[in-house]
C-alpha cells in the first residue's frame, strides 16, 4: 500500500512538472506569434478625438496554415479611453472596436478582407496587400471631445488587438484553446491623453 501511495505522488509531481513545463514552452512560443501594436496616438480633429495607428499582425504555423486552407481568422482591434481617478477604479469613457475578417480563396487564388465594422470588403492577390490594409488605421473616431476635459481630469487610452478563436470552426476551437501556436493577441498599449 506504501509503495502505491508512493508512486501516485511521484506521477503528480511528475505530472505537474510537465505541466509547468509545457506551460513555459507555450508562453515563449507565443511571445514570438503575437500581434503588435507598433505605434499608436489619440488626436483632436473638430469635435472628437480620433486614432491613428500602426499594427502588426503575426502568424503561427497553425494559424498560416489554416490560413491557406480556407479558414477565415479574425481580429478585434480593441480601444478604450479612460478617466483616470484617485480613489476608485478608472471609469470607461468610449469603448470602440474594428473587426476583420481575413480569409483566402483558393479557386480565386486572392486574399478578402472584411472589415465586419463597417462593411466593407477588399481583395488582394498577396497576403503582404491584405495585412497592411489591416495594419493601418487613420482617423478613426473614437470619442467626442465634449467628453474630455483635460484642465480638470487625467485620460488613459488603451489599444490591442484581439485575436478571436470563438471565431474559428467549432472543430478547431477546443485545439485553438489549448495549443500556444493559437495564441495571437497582443498585450494592452497604453499612453495618457494629453493636448
């Protein structure tokens, strides 16, 4: 009986080593695949502030292969503004998104990309025309300026880009959850709003 004790301690150890293991290996592999937000700024333009804002996008080897085969993958470019305050958390001002679609067409042999905010849909013979489409984002409204009031209050924004696994086919969503190579979002980028 002590040996059986015994030896089901050293498969959990041994189980949570691989684990941690596996966990750190997945971590530095996404690190590697994940979208980037390069540059990013808040400017007033009339009444409302708008962004402009360079993204780069990033595939695994799962992702481009899906890819290829006709699996269309999206992203969420998310941005918030904030009120920064002193004693309580900060309160959400404006919520905006982009949602693209990106998706290949073999028969076609050309990449569409949608942009499910707006409705609109482009088509391009290189992947390289269809990223830098989505790579870009000018003068996009983000909150009126009769929202801010710089003289009394501190503005946070935030920008990052979402990779959305809901999104995928249901047969490929529980692999997108537990392989890293699906893991494409990119961290928070923040900055103050200032004049």
């Amino acid at each position: 009986m002590a040996f059986i004790m015994h030896a089901s301690k050293n498969c959990r150890l041994g189980f949570c080593f691989g684990l941690m293991l596996w966990l750190l290996s997945a971590t530095a592999y996404a690190d590697g695949e994940v979208a980037e937000v390069k540059q990013a700024k808040l400017t007033l333009e009339e009444n409302a502030y708008v962004l402009s804002a360079e993204i780069i996008y990033r595939f695994s080897k799962k992702a481009m292969n899906a890819l290829q085969n006709g699996v269309p993958l999206f992203w969420i470019v998310q941005i918030e503004v904030q009120e920064q305050r002193d004693f309580i958390w900060n309160r959400t001002l404006s919520e905006k998104e982009i949602r693209y679609r990106l998706q290949y067409h073999a028969l076609l042999n050309m990449y569409r990309v949608k942009n499910e905010s707006s409705g609109e849909v482009y088509n391009f013979s290189t992947l390289a025309a269809a990223l830098d489409l989505m790579s870009t984002i000018r003068d996009f409204p983000v909150i009126s300026s009769g929202f801010i009031n710089l003289d009394k209050n501190q503005y946070r924004t935030a920008v990052r880009v979402l990779f959305d696994r809901n999104a995928l086919p249901l047969p490929l969503r529980p692999i997108a959850y537990l392989n890293p190579q699906w893991y494409l979002s990119s961290d928070w980028t923040l900055w103050p709003l200032t004049k």
